[in-house]
C-alpha cells in the first residue's frame, strides 16, 4: 500500500511540475517567430513538459530499502 501511495505523490509532484516548467519556458523562451513546432504554442509547451516530467517522474524509484533487504535474505 505505501508503494501505492508514493507512486501517486511522485506524479502528483511531477506532473503539476513538469507544466509549470513548461509553461515558463515558452513565456521566458519561447519561440517569437511561431514557426518552432513546441514553442510557439503555450498549450504545447505546457503539454510537452508534463509528458517530460512525467517521463522523469516514472524513473523515480520508489522502493523501501528495507523490502530490498528483506528480498536478498
């Protein structure tokens, strides 16, 4: 059950996150011209950094050492 709700932290953190990231990124960044395919558009800036975030997010690991321990016994 704890692994459970720690994957669920890991992406409610992430996910929120990774959004924000995104969306200041095409604020302070973005693309002027609008011909950059995913910084032209807030929408697809922000969606990109929650799918990156997410991504990043899933390689989190959220094992406890003390089940590792127990494993190797």
């Amino acid at each position: 059950m704890k692994k459970i709700n720690k994957t669920i932290l890991k992406y409610s953190i992430g996910l929120p996150l990774g959004a924000l990231l995104g969306y200041l990124y095409y604020y302070f960044i973005g693309c002027a011209s609008g011909t950059c395919p995913i910084t032209s558009s807030p929408l697809w800036s922000t969606l990109y950094g929650t799918v990156f975030m997410g991504a990043l997010a899933g390689l989190i690991n959220t094992k406890d050492k003390k089940e590792d321990k127990e494993k190797q016994k």
